[in-house]
C-alpha cells in the first residue's frame, strides 16, 4: 500500500494518530568513508514561540515532540523530534525568559515579524572538518563559534548577523564537541526523513557548495531545484503516512 500524501504548509499547524503501518526502515544514510567530509545532522523549524512551533510541527506530524533545553548564548530554546539516529528535528524560538545576547541571535530570530509563522528555515551538516571547512568554502558560510545547550557542546559555523547561509538553502555546519548525538537520546517515535527538497533562485552556488562539502553524493536524500526563492521542504514519513513540512512564505 502506497503512503498517503499529506501536503502541510506553514499555516496553522496535536494530537497523534496511529493506523497500523509497517515497520519503519531506516532513513538514508549520507556517503561513508574518506569521501564525507558532512553528513546530514539535523533539521529547524522556526518560530516566534516555542509552544506554537510544537504545536505547528505536533499537528503535521502526528506525534509529541520532546524538550530539549536552552542555548545561553543566544537565549534561545528548542524542543526535538527523533528522526533516526543520528537525525532530529528541532522547533527553536527565543526563549523570552533568557537575557538578550549582546550579538544577534542565530537562524534569523530578531529578524521575524509580529505576524510570522512556524517554518521549516534551515538544515545542518556536521563534520569533523568545521575549521577547515567554514575557511575554504565557496559561500560565506559562518565562521566557527562554540555553542551548548544542558550536557552538549558543539562549535557550529554562523554569520556574524544572524542571517542563515543562501537564505536557508545551504546548509548550517557544526562539529560536535561532546560525546554521544542527541538523536540517541530521544524516543523513537516511527518519523523519518525520506526527502528534502531545497529551492535557490541560482541553484548553482548551493551545488558548488555541496561538491565542496561532498554531500554531492546525496541524490537520494536531498533535491536541488531552481525556484523564485530559497526554501526547504522535508518530505517525512509518519505513522499515519507521509507528511510535508514547508518553509512557507516569511512574515
């Protein structure tokens, strides 16, 4: 039997519901050995509130997500969803109860308006090869800061404004500093990524970018299309079928 479609945009996004499905296998896995410099680490959805991002993703989905904690540095917080083991999804907004950074916020936060909606907005890649990586790239990617949220600590590549890389459509590089990925430590809750479709007006620079990150190889697992403007869409199968999550239009 062939999964349903269910075509999800950044509208109002929870409660889950479980028709018998298969088991399911697991997702697709990035190139190994000397060739992958990156591998796909994980998806955000932004939004202005945390509890209305939850809610948004809880409802496409099917399922709850859980906490995941606060990011001092940038006084902001996320919760997670489990997308395989070494894959997650995170919901981030700012955390209104954590003081104002000094510098602005990570994946566009002060930039989103009064009126904006929960959005799939960026993707990241991690690697052992941050340094070398973020100096070299053919994009201005970010340049390395270190990062911690409870027990993990990461260096992750970010632009000194707070904008993402190619408006979202390249990808976020991190190195992670501690042991253990968070994605092993969240219920698995039958969510897999199958496909994410990235759209750039000049799809050349994100291609060049991924040739130099060699997640060119990933075919299977990620689409680059032209289009008027930059966005993500991350096809995921479900319990109840396949979903989409949109980057919807910001606000």
């Amino acid at each position: 039997m062939r999964p349903s479609h269910r075509a999800v945009d950044a509208s109002p996004p929870s409660t889950p519901s479980t028709p018998a499905t298969p088991a399911t296998p697991s997702a697709p896995e990035a190139p190994s050995g000397a060739s992958a410099l990156c591998a796909l680490d994980h998806l955000t959805v932004v939004c202005r509130r945390l509890a209305e991002g939850v809610n948004h993703v809880e409802r496409c989905l099917g399922v709850p997500l859980e906490p995941g904690g606060a990011h001092p540095r940038m006084g902001t917080h996320n919760a997670l969803l489990h997308l395989g083991d070494d894959l997650y999804l995170e919901v981030l907004a700012i955390d209104r109860d954590a003081p104002a950074p000094p510098h602005p916020r990570w994946f566009g936060l002060d930039r989103l308006s009064a009126r904006a909606r929960p959005r799939l907005a960026a993707w990241a890649a991690r690697t052992q090869q941050l340094n070398v990586l973020t100096a070299s790239a053919p994009e201005p990617i970010g340049s390395p800061q270190a990062m911690a949220r409870g027990g993990y600590a990461w260096t992750m590549g970010l632009r000194d404004d707070g904008t993402l890389p190619l408006d979202g459509a390249a990808p976020l590089l991190l190195q992670w500093q501690s042991a253990g990925h968070p994605a092993r430590q969240l219920p698995d809750r039958q969510c897999r990524l199958r496909r994410l479709d990235i759209a750039h007006p000049d799809p050349a620079r994100l291609q060049r970018l991924l040739v130099h990150l060699r997640m060119d190889g990933l075919g299977a697992l990620i689409d680059v299309h032209r289009a008027p403007q930059a966005g993500l869409t991350a096809h995921i199968d479900t319990r109840r079928g396949r979903c989409v999550l949109h980057a919807g239009a910001p606000a």
